[in-house]
C-alpha cells in the first residue's frame, strides 16, 4: 500500500508501480535485449563471434572455481543476464509470471525481487562450491560461462508453494490447475534442463531452498529483504521531489500532512489484520469484505 505522496517516473506506466513482478520481467527482458545488441554490435566490429565468448561472457556468467577469484561478480550477475535462444527467455518469463503472480498476492510486491535475488545468490554459491566434490561430481557443463535466472525462478515457485500449497489456477469457472501439479511440472523441466550435471541440480535446489526459508521467515515475522527497499527509498527521496514538502513550504498550516489519512476509509490496523490472515490461512480465506477493502487499500 503506497502511503507516499511522491510519484516516480515509473509509475506512469500502468499496472507497474505496485507490480514488482512486471519490473522483474521487464528488467530480465532488458537484459536480454542489451545482451543482444552488445552481441551483434561486437560481432559487426570484429567479425569474429569469438571474441564474444572468450572477453565479454566470462565477465557476467558463473565462471569455474578456478576464476571465481579474479570474476566475483559473476555471483550477482550472472542470474538476471540470458544467453539462450529467444522462446527460451519467452518461456522463462512465462513461468516468473506464474509462480511470482502467486507470491505478490499472498505476500505482497516488495517481497518478490530480494526473494528472487536471495534465490540467485544461493544458486550461485552452491554451483561454485559444488565444483569441489571429487571425481567427475564437481564437474560443469561445457559452456563457457553459465547465465540465466533458473535459480531465480525455481526459489519463486518454491515460495509460492510455501505460502499456499493448495493453491489452485482458474483457467475457467471449473476447470481448475493445482499449483503443486504445476510447480511439479517446472521442476521436472527444470531437472531435464539441467543436463544432470550435480553442480547445475544443487544451484536449483539451493534457489528452490532460497525461496522456502524466505517464506518461513516471513511467517516468522521478520523481513530479509527489507534492507533492500530501506535503500531504494533512501535513495529515491533524495531524487524524487517531495510533493508533501514543497506544499508545507508555501503554506502556513500544513498540520492536515502531519498524519497520514487513507482515503478508502481503511486503516492500517485493518490491513494489518488482513495480511495476517493472508499468512496463516491464504488469501482464499478471505471473505468478500476482506478482498474489497485490501483492493481500496492497495489503490491508493
């Protein structure tokens, strides 16, 4: 529920501003896209896709053990770059949308990007040290260097059936998809995409991991990824005008700003209880006064 009175450029582009979900597959689609072109503009100067390969990939993808030393970055970058075939993005963004969808509803927008992040960041530490198991366990994929968001994307499913695993799709008014059937289907994919390589299956299950233990501390009450949001609005305050402010300036009452007053008529006791319901019982308990008033609430 946005109680600001700031307004971001981004928020002129409907459903975005309280749609965390849509940002990420936006940002992802971007990526791929700046990716893309850098490939093609790469490929016009040197005429060589090689050098595309061998300087450019290594410095954004998991490298092996051996390079993490020199290329740490990798662990931050490597998850919201794709390099692969373009339905394969397609695809990707299609499966964000499912399960993420599932967790902005029950949890809320500012959940899902440092839950998608945490997911990535533990796929990427345990695929690097997953490449010390002996014998032919530890060895990798013979790629370059590995891109793409499938740690991202398997902790969001795992989120997703955390929060409410009886959860189910309405495709029409009776016929219905279970979520665990769906989330099944995605690991079985996931599993085959793998190629069976262990480092590759224990970065998915570590993401998978990710996602179940952010729920649970969640539920628990605390926020993991609250810091993040701490920073962006640090940061967007000291950007973005405040309308609030300048309206205290030229006036000289302004005690009606001190307090914040929801205009839908519900107040943040009222929302409170709400979510908590959501959390212990899912957001289909909720009956259609509940479902009315978190709508108003989340308009404003």
């Amino acid at each position: 529920m946005n109680t600001g009175r700031r307004r971001s450029a981004l928020s002129y582009i409907p459903g975005l501003t309280n749609n965390a979900v849509l940002k990420l597959i936006i940002g992802l689609m971007l990526g791929y896209v700046l990716l893309s072109l850098i490939w093609g503009v790469m490929l016009l100067v040197y005429q060589d896709r090689g050098n595309f390969n061998i300087y450019f990939l290594p410095n954004l993808g998991l490298p092996v053990l051996s390079a993490l030393k020199t290329h740490w970055w990798t662990l931050l970058t490597y998850g919201w770059l794709s390099y692969g075939s373009f339905w394969e993005l397609i695809s990707n963004m299609l499966w964000l949308y499912c399960f993420g969808s599932v967790v902005q509803m029950m949890v809320g927008p500012r959940q899902v990007i440092p839950l998608f992040a945490y997911s990535l960041l533990a796929g990427g530490v345990f695929y690097m040290l997953s490449q010390y198991l002996p014998g032919g366990l530890g060895k990798t994929p013979p790629i370059i260097s590995l891109l793409g968001p499938r740690a991202g994307l398997i902790g969001m499913a795992a989120a997703a059936v955390t929060i409410t695993p009886g959860y189910r799709f309405y495709i029409t008014e009776t016929f219905t998809i279970p979520l665990m059937l769906v989330a099944g289907i995605f690991g079985v994919l996931m599993l085959l995409g793998s190629g069976f390589y262990l480092p590759v299956i224990l970065m998915l299950v570590a993401g998978g991991g990710s996602g179940f233990v952010y729920i649970r501390l969640l539920k628990a009450g605390y926020r993991p990824g609250q810091w993040i949001y701490n920073i962006s609005d640090k940061v967007e305050s000291m950007v973005t005008p405040n309308r609030e402010i300048l309206n205290r300036k030229n006036s000289r009452s302004y005690s009606s700003y001190n307090k914040y007053e929801p205009k839908s008529g519900v107040s943040q006791q009222q929302i409170d209880i709400i979510l908590d319901k959501i959390n212990q019982k899912g957001y289909n308990s909720l009956t259609k006064e509940e479902r009315q008033m978190l709508f108003r609430a989340g308009k404003e």
